[in-house]
C-alpha cells in the first residue's frame, strides 16, 4: 500500500539542480513514499516521462507492490496513473545532452486547454508569504510576483463552461483526488493556478475564499527582451538598457521580509475643533 506522499514541509526538491535529478518538480523520494523501493529508479512526472520517451530513453511505470513496467509507447503513458521513473544510470549517461524539464513551458506549449499549478518556492524571502491571503498581502503592500514562484505541475483541463467552476475543480482534485504524480502540497492559499482556455491565459490567486484573478502575474516588461539583448550588466534588468553601475545610487527595492519588518503606521484620528465662545449658548 502506498505510504504517505511528502506534505508542505518537505518541498525542498524545488530548490534541487536540475542536472542532478530528471524531474525538479517531483519529490526525489516520491518513489519510496509510494512503496518502491528500486534505489536505482529515479522518480518524474508524466510529462517528463513523454518527453524522455521521445528521446529513446526507457521509460517505467510503477505500480504499487513494488513492480514496474517499460513503457512501449506514449500511449502506455498516458494510460497509467501511478508513478513513472527512470534508472539512475541510464540518467546520469544522458544528463547532459537534456534540458531539465520546465512544466510552465509544457503549459505554454499545450495545444490544449490546460492548466498549471504554481507554488512558492522555498526561500527565506518567501517562507513568510505562504498561505498567506490577499488582504494581507495588500496590507503589507507586497505584490504577487511571479519570480517568487515555481510551476510545479500541469496538465489538460476538462470541459468546463464557467472559468470560476474550473477553479473550482482544479481545487478539489488537487486536494480530494491528488494525482499519484505531483508532490506539491496540497492546492491552498497563496498558491497560483494558471489556466489556458481557447489560447489565452490567465492566472489566478487562491485566497481564503475562492480565487483572485491576478492580471500582471505573467506579464513581463515590454523592454526586457531587448535589455537582455543589450544591458551591459544583467544584475541591472529593470526597464532601462545600460543603467548599469551608475544606478547604484538609486533607491534598492525593499524585498519582501524588509517590507514585513517596517511598521504600518497608524491610522490618522481627526482632531475634534473645539467649542469657541461664539459657539456657547
């Protein structure tokens, strides 16, 4: 019987290098919480098994009781629900000529409706911001920013006609109905769930109650791209090409636990005008 999967403490494989394991978004030891216990096999996704298939590697799947099977085809793949993996050694002989897997790219690439689920990932600068909801975060003035977050999962969404009722199950299946592959906590607040529908995608912030739809969350600064192209320092990506060191001076942006360390101040009481004498009876 499969043991318990990793819970939210035990994220830290999103902070893994990608050249060490086949798949960074999967709990290394999603295997041995599975009840597999091959130290040869190394864990991955679904969509990275489809990939590394496609580059001949040999794909298994994973049962329960301890007992695998090659994958013939993608079909095989997309059949099974369980767990997939490839050995450790045939990984490190190919490691290098693969990029690590990237679930927002496979999101994007999706000719499908899709969806992709984004957590926090852990550092100290975001561990404050975990769970948190958007009134806080709105308190606090710290903005929902996609650089503190890693794609963790993805996968094609099923026929829904209201945008707000595919939230909604997207929500419950990754709390009630969990696929065997993702090892992400369970979907909660401060958590983004991206959704693809007829080629357009939005992003939506879960909250205490429901989802906040989070409008800037994918954009980036239309100057980036032609600022990486031509910025002489890339510690210096802000919008402006070749600001450089003279812009040291500048005022540094507060990062998230300096923001959590200032003060709110207190909300400002009008004076109450006192009673001149032409006012007495």
């Amino acid at each position: 019987m499969p043991q318990k999967a990793p819970n939210e403490t035990e994220n830290e494989h999103i902070r893994s290098e990608p050249d060490t394991i086949p798949d960074t978004t999967i709990h290394p030891k999603a295997l041995q919480y599975y009840g597999f216990t091959d130290a040869d096999m190394l864990p991955i996704t679904k969509n990275r098994a489809l990939e590394l298939l496609e580059r001949d590697l040999t794909v298994y799947m994973i049962y329960p009781l301890n007992t695998e099977k090659i994958a013939r085809a993608a079909e095989d793949l997309l059949r099974h629900d369980g767990l997939f993996g490839v050995t450790k050694t045939e990984w490190e002989a190919v490691k290098n000529n693969i990029p690590p897997y990237d679930a927002e790219q496979t999101f994007r690439n999706n000719p499908k409706d899709a969806y992709a689920i984004y957590q926090l990932t852990d550092t100290p600068d975001t561990i404050p911001l975990r769970f948190m909801g958007m009134d806080w975060l709105e308190q606090k003035d710290i903005p929902v920013e996609k650089s503190n977050y890693t794609a963790l999962y993805t996968g094609d969404l099923s026929p829904q006609p209201i945008t707000m009722g595919t939230l909604e199950q997207v929500y419950e299946d990754f709390n009630l109905h969990r696929p065997a592959d993702f090892t992400g906590h369970s979907l909660s607040v401060s958590d983004v769930v991206a959704l693809k529908q007829n080629g357009q995608i939005s992003y939506h912030y879960c909250d205490h109650i429901g989802f906040k739809e989070l409008p800037d969350f994918g954009k980036e600064s239309p100057l980036k791209n032609a600022e990486m192209l031509l910025e002489d320092d890339y510690s210096m990506i802000d919008g402006r090409i070749n600001n450089g060191k003279s812009a040291l001076a500048e005022e540094k942006k507060p990062s998230v636990l300096e923001k959590l360390k200032t003060p709110l101040e207190p909300p400002k009481v009008p004076k109450t005008p006192s009673k001149s004498k032409d006012m007495e009876l």
